[in-house]
C-alpha cells in the first residue's frame, strides 16, 4: 500500500531514514498539518525542539564543545602563566583528564569559565568559527560542522518544509552553538537555546560592547530544558527529538501537550559506523528515557538499523 | 517627486504617519532591502526590536502591567489574609499606592512576586488574558489590547512584508506581554523578551507543570535590554523602536550594527488624543536618550505631529 504523504513532502525527503521510521514520521506529519483532520495543528503552534549533542552531530569521544575548550587553553596557555600552576587547566591542555575527572564539577565550572568569558561576543564568536572550519575530527578527518547526521538535517528540513519552526535546546553553549547552527543546520541564533552565562554591556571608546564574564550559568538540561523552553520560547512544543535522560524532562513536557505530539530518541547502536553507548558513557547517559519511551510511545531510533546512512560523506 | 517604495509596500502602508517621517522610514527599508544596492541588508540579518510599554501601547496613567496587578490583588486579597497585613499590598489594592511610593523598588519586587508566582505558566496566560479582555481603559473604554498605536502597528507590518523579524525587548513582564502579542502585535511568544523570573517543573499527577517562583529576576531594562538581545536573540539588531532613556543602551547598540541602521524614539507630545510626558514621569522618562538622537540622527517622533492617527478607533 503507499505510504501516506504529508503537504510539502518531497520525492526525497528522509530518504536516509528506514522505512518503518520515516513511515512512522511521515504519518504523524501528516496527521497534524492536514487541514480539517483531527490532530491538525495550526502553523503558529508547530513548535519542534531538537537536542544537539548525540542528537544531531555525535558527542563521543568527547562532546565538540569540550575539544573546543582543551585546543583553546593549549593555543592560550602561553599567554596565561596563571593557568599554568592550576593543575586541570594544565592537564586538560596536554590532553591528561585526570585532575579534570578528580576536581569535578567545579573544575568542569572553571574549565568553562576561563575558556568562555573575557571575550567580547564578536571575539567568541570568531573563535569558535575559525576553530570549527578549521579543526579536523580524528576520527572522520573533517571540520566538525560537516559531522552531522544527514537524517537528522532531513528531518529538520522535513518539518521546516511542513510549516514547523526547529529550536535546538540543548545543554551546550548556547553562543557556541549560535556560530554554526544557522550554517550546519539552518536554524537561525533565535531558535537556538542551550546553557548560557552573565555578559556585561559597556560603550569602550565609543563602541557597545557586550563581555561574556564569570558569573551564574543557566545550564540546559534535564528540568532545565522545559524550563528554557518556557523562557525562551514560550510555547509547549509538538515535537521533540532526543538521546538522553538529560532531554527526558522536555520529552514530558511535550507529551502533555494538547495536540497530538511527537517524540524521538536516538539510540546510539552503531558502533562501527558511529559510536555505540547508552549506560555507560560520560555524556549522553540513557535510561530512564528509554523505560518512559516504552510507556508513552515514543519512537526510539535504533541508528545501527533504523538509520541508511549516517553522514553525508 | 515621487517617493521611493520598497518592495513589499502595499499603497496604504504606514497611512497613520504624516508624510516627513514616513518618508524617511520607506526611504531606509528602500536602501536596505534592494538587492545589489550598497545598503543592502541580507533577510537573514533584517532583526527589528521594539520596546513595548509607550511605543506600542500606552504606559500612562500606570503601565497596563502596574493596572494587572492591582485589579489581581483587589481580587484575591480576601483569599490571602496575610496580605492585608501589609500595607504595600493592602495600599495598592484600594488603590492607595503612598505605601508603595515610600516602599521603593522592595516594595514594588515584593508586589510583582506576589501578583506574578505561585501560578503556572497556564494559569497566568490564562489570568492575563482574562483580565486584557476584559478590563476596561477608563480613558478610552475599551479593553486595553485594542488601545495599541495604529501607526506602529503599521510599522511593524511593512516591516515584517519587507522581511524583517520583529521582536518586542521591553522591561515588561515577558509572561504577561506573551500573553495578548501574538493577537495584538501578530508577534509570536518566542519573538517576546522581557523581564522573567524564575521557574521550577515538576511533575504533578503525571502532569509535567512549570511554576512561577519567587527568585531572582531580570530586569529587561537600560544595559539590560542589549544584554537580553544577545542572550534571546544572538544578532545584532538593524532597526530599533523605544521612547525613554531606558531604550538608549539598545539604539546605541543598534547604532553599532555593520549595516546602515535606524532607530525610531516616539516623544509622547500629545497630551490630547493621547499623555504628555518626557521628563516628570514614573514611566518612560525620556531626556539622555534625546540627546544622543540629535548625536546620532535618530529619528525622534512628535506624536502630536507626526501621527495622523493614533489608535484604530
Ligand atoms: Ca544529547
Ligand atoms: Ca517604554
């Protein structure tokens, strides 16, 4: 029998995806951008929410944010003596991550802070886009913002073509996912969420100039995510992609919406092509999520099967 | 001679403007919105702020937020007997606001927290929209969500047809603006930045719930405003539209933009049709900011003059 199409759907959208998943997804955009149907949601109301580590781009062996921060204190080390008697900084400059593990979240905390702020924005965001169009993945020897997940950017662009509006929420930087997300994946700095710090605004010799300086940080993640989302976006999501116990909450939150909504998770199973871990993994544990998507059907992407092809190269 | 005309103007565009400063608006959006012409603005960089409270709407006698929160303690007042107890709050719901003069910005903070949480996000939008369709003006007898001004409603359309993004940053509350934009403005939630507090979610009876908390608050307001933008926004604004000195940091900051910008101060001179007001008043003292207009050739509006019609009635 033919599958169902959705409005705008093309020939070729989700063509990496297996059948039963992008029937799956197809269906369900169909439902709900049918005019007249039962599950119609309006346009204004199309919110779709997307994790971005192990979500959209991989997060093993470290997250990209994280050899962003070790390349940056090894290029400044030089110019910080300070750093150099501290012994995460210099350890996390010459790749040994024990004293980083040992301090824990507060050495997590300070690692951020003296990688992230002190900057202007303009200067931050520079450096994050000279790094990621220049740094190469040992792993898939490409810039990092060519490693994304082709069905993901066609689910992004699948939804887009069907009247949704994509937010990432995500637990990274938010200004250092803003210098590549409108690129990589075509989402402009507005509908991009994640965790974020205390700026300062002053005019320097006539310039207005906004510094990322120490301060609180929000940080993105877990209850932290509906929580954003209702600051940021202010609208329950329909849809919401995943891969962790860290996007569980928002996968909640958009369940209980009153439309018909949708969740996926990514489960990592491809450990050949990509990486494969769920339990154990020092970012993007999954569990609990994994026994709620059970409960409240939400789809689960084994990406070993469910998955044609990972990336675009 | 004819006028320029962009390229989305509809014949009735900005109608309500008298012709000088309509001209000089249709003159930009020409300069930056024709391909190939040296001021040219790429659509994705096209970002509008407004503030809210007296450059869309009034702010006088009180601003409509300050209206709320009295009606809401006059209404709940005999469910909160502890209220009376204090003479702020019991001041303001009888409409004394001596107390809360005297009280200063620890009084207003204790008000706003005791107007603004212990509800949920559902149950404030819905007490918010209640109220606006409700209540009243008593200067001009009508509900307050149509007392919005025709000529910046004008503004925002041919903007918005040109391809801008408009965003409300305004030291309002960004909950109770989200509340009636959408219907007044046609500016969706997620496009709203204003003053926020905390949060918390939890999950109620199966029912993922997030509550407004007491806590911390921004204030979306002076530095704060450029701050906000980077932080909702992560783009440098080309165009911005304010009327007191708490809107200069975000035309300095506008000003700043790469591109050929504008920035549009409304001066409230029409204590007839409308309030007259720049430097004696609680709400939207207006006198440093007019200074740097002449400085930095923004615009400043005459209401009196330059608004051939204020309201839509
Ligand atoms: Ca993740
Ligand atoms: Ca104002």
């Amino acid at each position: 029998s033919e599958m169902a199409v959705a409005k705008f759907e093309t020939k070729n959208a989700l063509s990496a995806w297996a059948d039963a998943p992008k029937k799956r997804i197809i269906d369900w955009v169909t439902a709900v951008t049918t005019e007249g149907a039962s599950d119609f949601i309006p346009v204004a109301d199309r919110i779709a929410v997307f994790d971005n580590d192990g979500t959209l781009w991989p997060e093993q062996p470290v997250p990209n944010q994280a050899q962003y921060m070790f390349d940056y204190l090894k290029k400044e080390m030089p110019n910080h003596p300070e750093w150099q008697k501290d012994a995460v900084l210099n350890g996390a400059a010459k790749g040994d991550f024990e004293p980083l593990k040992k301090a824990g979240m507060i050495g997590l905390m300070n690692l951020i802070d003296k990688t992230h702020t002190v900057q202007t924005e303009d200067e931050f965001e520079a450096s994050v886009k000279t790094w990621i169009d220049t740094t190469m993945s040992k792993k898939y020897n490409r810039p990092y913002n060519e490693i994304v997940y082709l069905p993901m950017i066609q689910l992004l662009d699948y939804l887009k073509a069907n009247e949704f509006k994509n937010f990432i929420v995500s637990g990274g930087g938010a200004d250092f996912m803003r210098a590549f997300a409108e690129e990589a994946y075509d989402i402009p700095p507005y509908q991009v969420i994640g965790s974020y710090g205390e700026t300062k605004y002053e005019v320097i010799d006539g310039v207005p100039t906004i510094t990322k300086v120490s301060g609180d940080v929000y940080v993105d993640d877990k209850a932290g995510k509906p929580q954003a989302i209702h600051r940021f976006i202010g609208k329950k999501p329909v849809f919401c992609g995943g891969n962790s116990d860290g996007d569980q909450a928002m996968m909640q939150y958009t369940s209980s919406s009153k439309y018909k909504s949708m969740c996926v998770i990514l489960h990592h199973t491809d450990g050949e092509r990509e990486f494969e871990y769920d339990l154990k993994t020092l970012s993007g544990h999954l569990e609990t999520a994994l026994v709620e998507a059970k409960e409240k059907n939400w789809l689960v992407v084994d990406m070993k099967n469910d998955f044609k092809t990972i990336f675009n190269f």
